[in-house]
C-alpha cells in the first residue's frame, strides 16, 4: 500500500501525458520538440507546458540547435531517467501485485 | 506507441489518485468511503471529488448502508472492472516494453 500511495502522490510523473513524454524519452535520451509533438500527437502548447514542468523539476532539459533551421531538442536528465525508472517499477510492482 | 497514446488520453484513470482507489477496489470490489479515506490517506473532500468523477463515468457507485450509523460503500461497476483491467494492461504492456 505504501508504494501505490506514494504513486499517487506524484504531482509531476503521475500525470499520463508527462508520463507519455518520459516513456518516449527513456529509451532514446533525446528528441527534437517537434518529433515528440507529432509521434505523441499533441499541440505544441500542451507539450511545452508539460515539458516545463519537467524542466523546472529538473527531469529533463531542452537547447536549441541550428541545423538548417533552429530547432528545440529535449534531453532526459540522469535524475530524471533515476526517477522516471523507479516511478515505473513502483507501478509495475503494483499492477504485478493485481491478478488481472 | 498507439498504446502510450491512449493511456495518455485516460483523463479518468491517467489520474493517479483514481487509479489508486480503481487499485484499491480492484481485488475488493467494494469498501467503505472512511476505509479507502484512511488507507490511501486522503481528506474526505479529495476522496469525494474523484469518486464523483468515477460514479458519473459509470465506474462505481456509491449507496449507504445503516449498521451502527449510516456509511456510504464505494462500490466498483463490471464496466469499471473491464476498465481498469485494460487500463493497468496497456500501461503493464509499455513498462514491459521499456528496459528499467
């Protein structure tokens, strides 16, 4: 009970969109802006202001680079894939716990 | 990525505090509103807010009983069985998915 308690405290990993953001950042450590906008399908506000929240816990964060025409990149953090990593074995030890 | 995407859109159960009382009910199916307050340590307003947002969505329901005095059961529907089931699945699938 104490780690499905501590899941659902969670202010900032407990929202599924930034969640979602983390997931596809985990395995690739970084993507530009625009790639996580389409392949999630989201509106470029509604991701800039979860990738904020993230930045300003430190989980990820974001530069520009100029290639042919500037571009935002989002980086995931070592905190952030250390957090990212055990907020999700807190959930799959619960959901492992559950006879589904 | 279709999976991560619908998990991302569950306004409902992307809660982490719904999620943890549809947990809570899971292996349960029903529980006294004071026990689920108690044991997810949760004030009796923030409790009552999500159940709402639960009941209305056909997820639980709620009735009273009168033993000693009246106490409100919190109840989970087979709709919201079949829900949570393939919610926690799709979500148990990407976390397999992830190397952590």
């Amino acid at each position: 009970m104490e780690e499905l308690k501590e899941i659902m405290k969670s202010h900032i990993l407990g929202n599924p969109v930034r969640l979602g953001i983390m997931i596809f950042l985990l395995p690739r450590r970084k993507a530009p802006f625009s790639q996580i906008q389409k392949v999630l399908d989201l509106t470029p506000g509604n991701l800039d202001s979860h990738i904020r929240v993230l930045e300003r816990n430190g989980l990820v964060k974001t530069y520009k680079v100029i290639a042919d025409r500037p571009r935002t990149v989002v980086e995931i953090t070592d905190f952030g894939m250390e957090e990212a990593k055990r907020f999700l074995s807190s959930l799959k030890a619960v959901i492992d716990g559950l006879d589904l």
